[in-house]
C-alpha cells in the first residue's frame, strides 16, 4: 500500500494515518494540526533580528562567571556550544544541590536566550549521573529549556562506543537481584531562539554534502578524548562542535561557550572560519584554552 498522498506542492508528500518516509517537500501540516500539538503552537510572523558585535569583544575568553554576559549586545550569537560542568565533585565544580545546579544553568541559559539572534541556536552536551537513584540530568535541562522559552529542535545520542564508560561496575554479576546500566552515551541537545529557521542573508555555508548526510542522524560515533591529553578534567573532542558549528551555522558566524573549560569549541570555530566567545571562572582554564588557540594561530601563519 502507498504510505504517502500527494502534496499541495508538486513533487511532495503528505502526512496520510500511515505516516510517511518521504521529508523532502514534506506536508505535515496536518500532524501540527492535531490535538497532540494544541498547546504548541509555531512561531507566527517572526521578526527577525540580528545585531552586530564589535570587533574587540569577538575572539576572547573572559574569566568571569557567564550567569552575566553583558558584554555581548543582545540578539548577536548563532549558535551556543556548551557541556556545563556536572556537579559531581571535580575540582572545578562547586558541589551545588541539584536545585541550585539547576537555577546555575537557567541563569546562564536565559543569558544565552537574550545573546542569540532569532532562530540562532543553542547546544548542550551533558551526561545524566549516578545509579541510586539515576538522575536524569538532560531531562531536567529540556523542561528549564523550554519554560525559558527555547523551541526544542531534538536529541543526540553521542555513543562513545569503547573509548570511554564513566563506570566499571555491573552490579550484581550475571543477577537479576541489582544489574547496573552502564552509559557509554551522552546527550547533545539542541533548541533554538524564536524560530526554527534562520535567514541566510546571503551567508555561506561550508558542510558538505556527505557530512550534512551523516550528522542531521540523531546517533553520533566518534570517541571520547582523555582528560590528561587536553590537561583538563572533563574535555569534550574537537569533534563534537566541529559537527555542530558546521550543521547550524555558516561562515564568519560567532559561537559561544558560557562554560569554555579547554577552550574546545572556540577552537573548533576558529577552524571553522567562525568567530567565538568564551567564559570560565578558572583562570588557569582560560589560560590553557588560550594557549590551545595561540598553538593553533601560530601553526596556520607558518603556511
């Protein structure tokens, strides 16, 4: 049986009671207009606004806490990069209960709001914590995320596959009496500001066809990066805003990081031929990030 009807537009498809597998030219108008998405109404008659950033705030780490980034004028940042710290007793975490945890990151994700353009976007790499309870930390950020006023734009699963497990233990072995989950995943999760779109204005994009392929799946392979190799305790790679810097934004774009750590995704936007700004209240982090990025200006200006 066909799974799909013919749409208003030529060439396209419809929603039918089946679903469908075509979404090139897709009319789903008919899934929105359910009762499932009643209380989710789309952005109607977008302003789009996009305001510049002087040229002296572009490209620096300030050592300063994001919860005020007053710096930046509103409505400026594409796209936000970030993996908050996880409040799990490392040495730069601050041991916060998951109430105060959670209003930290709100303070600083409101801030993210009011900085992003119109349809600019905001990524969040977190992993959920412990087994007794579990706590499901990207659950926690989805519900704040959206009482902010974020459209949610989906999830991915970032499978670390054999590089990195953060436990070793099983529980009861080969027992149904306590068998332990062990993640070998993390979470990246994607919203956006005001709409779901952005305009181009004539801006370039630079993913290529086979990439643009591979990473709009929501189950990203590639591993994880140790700790002593970057010279910080929870880096994430260079792979990871890498994909995401080429997905949501185009060239000469500005990325933010509220929680800079190593200095990754700035990094990661330099390459990128984007601009970044970055935060983190350690100073030797702001130090090594950087150092990280000089590495890297010096080696480019040899060739």
């Amino acid at each position: 049986m066909d799974k799909t009807k013919a749409s208003p537009r030529k060439g396209g498809t419809k929603t039918s009671k089946f679903g469908t597998s075509g979404r090139v030219n897709h009319d789903s108008s008919e899934f929105y207009d359910s009762k499932l998405y009643a209380d989710r109404p789309p952005p109607e008659k977008v302003e789009f606004i996009e305001n510049p950033i002087d040229n002296e705030i572009l490209n620096q780490i300030y050592c300063q806490s994001s919860e005020n980034m007053s710096e930046i004028p509103d409505s400026s940042i594409h796209l936000m990069v970030t993996s908050p710290p996880y409040n799990v007793k490392k040495e730069y975490d601050q041991d916060l209960s998951l109430s105060d945890y959670r209003d930290l990151l709100r303070t600083v994700f409101t801030q993210t709001h009011e900085k992003l353009v119109t349809g600019g976007r905001a990524c969040i790499n977190i992993a959920n914590l412990g087994r007794k309870p579990y706590i499901a930390l990207h659950g926690h950020i989805i519900e704040d995320m959206l009482e902010i006023g974020y459209y949610m734009r989906g999830e991915i699963i970032w499978n670390k596959a054999s590089s990195a497990s953060p436990s070793t233990a099983w529980g009861s072995w080969m027992s149904a009496a306590n068998p332990v989950l062990r993640d070998i995943h993390e979470y990246i999760l994607v919203f956006s500001k005001g709409s779901f779109s952005r305009r181009r204005n004539r801006k370039e994009n630079s993913i290529r066809k086979e990439e643009f392929l591979e990473w709009t799946k929501s189950v990203w392979t590639f591993p994880a990066v140790s700790a002593k190799s970057i010279g910080h305790p929870a880096p994430f790679p260079e792979e990871l805003p890498h994909r995401l810097i080429q997905l949501y934004t185009f060239k000469n774009d500005v990325v933010l990081d509220p929680f800079c750590g190593s200095g990754t995704a700035c990094l990661a936007a330099l390459k990128s031929g984007r601009s970044y700004i970055g935060y983190d209240i350690e100073e030797k982090y702001v130090e090594l990030a950087n150092n990280r990025i000089e590495r890297y200006s010096s080696q480019t200006r040899l060739f």
